[in-house]
C-alpha cells in the first residue's frame, strides 16, 4: 500500500475517533473512562500519522 493511502485511512479514522470522542462526552455523563479512551486511540492514531508523515519521505 501507498503511503499516501494509509495516511488517508488514518486521517479518516482519526476523525472518525474525534466526533466520536465529542459525541461521548456530551451524551454519557457517568462513564467520563469511555471518552478518555476513545480519546486517547484518536490521538495515538493521528500521532502514527504524524510519524508516517516525517519518516517516510
């Protein structure tokens, strides 16, 4: 796979992750661990993206 592609996907699921993340925060308001979590796999995927980005030129 190109590694424009797979940037694209993890763009894609970085976003995915974000409204999801923002979605559970204001809907479930006793389980605050749910949106740290989701939270977190957004910025761990975009933080792959980013290496991707600087590392594979």
């Amino acid at each position: 796979m190109n590694t424009d592609k797979i940037r694209s996907v993890l763009n894609i699921l970085f976003l995915v992750l974000a409204v999801a993340a923002v979605v559970i925060y204001f809907t479930a308001k006793g389980d605050f661990k749910l949106f740290i979590y989701v939270c977190g796999a957004a910025i761990f995927v975009k933080l792959m993206e980013f290496f991707i980005r600087f590392t594979m030129r």
